[in-house]
C-alpha cells in the first residue's frame, strides 16, 4: 500500500468513524427529548388540576414534535394494550 492509498484510507475510516459519534450522539440526544417529553405528558395528563382547552393543544404540539424526531407520532402513547 503506498503512502497516499494509506492517507485515503485513514480519512475514509475517520470519515466513517465520526459519522458513527455524530450519529450515536443524535441518538442521545433523542432520547433524552424523548424522555422530558414523556414527562412532559404525562404531567399534562395527570398531573394538572386546571383542565382547560390549552392542554389539547401542548399535547397536540408534543406529538407533533415527536412525530418529527422520530416518524411515530404516537411514540409517547401508551402501548400496552391489545385491539381485537
């Protein structure tokens, strides 16, 4: 291997390498929204005592949110239940 296919295949992995961090750390990233967001939520749900209309609108907003980061809107929703 000559000096410069060595050089090219050391950028190319290092290339390849910080893809992998950047991507682990998007990851992260959205977990952790993903976990204030569900908290987030769950307080909406919950955890307030004043029920008015502004509460279907932020959960709306959270669900948009999701929907994005992740392609399922209904991420956050409850799963555990079976239909049929």
């Amino acid at each position: 291997m000559t000096k410069a296919e060595n050089r090219a295949a050391a950028r190319a992995y290092h290339q390849e390498r910080m893809r992998q961090r950047d991507e682990e750390a998007r990851a992260r990233h959205v977990a952790a929204d993903l976990t204030e967001l569900g908290r987030l939520r769950h307080y909406l749900i919950f955890g307030r005592k004043d029920h008015r209309a502004d509460r279907e609108k932020l959960m709306n907003a959270i669900d948009d949110y999701v929907g994005e980061m992740t392609g399922d809107r209904t991420a956050l929703h409850a799963k555990n239940h079976k239909c049929g």
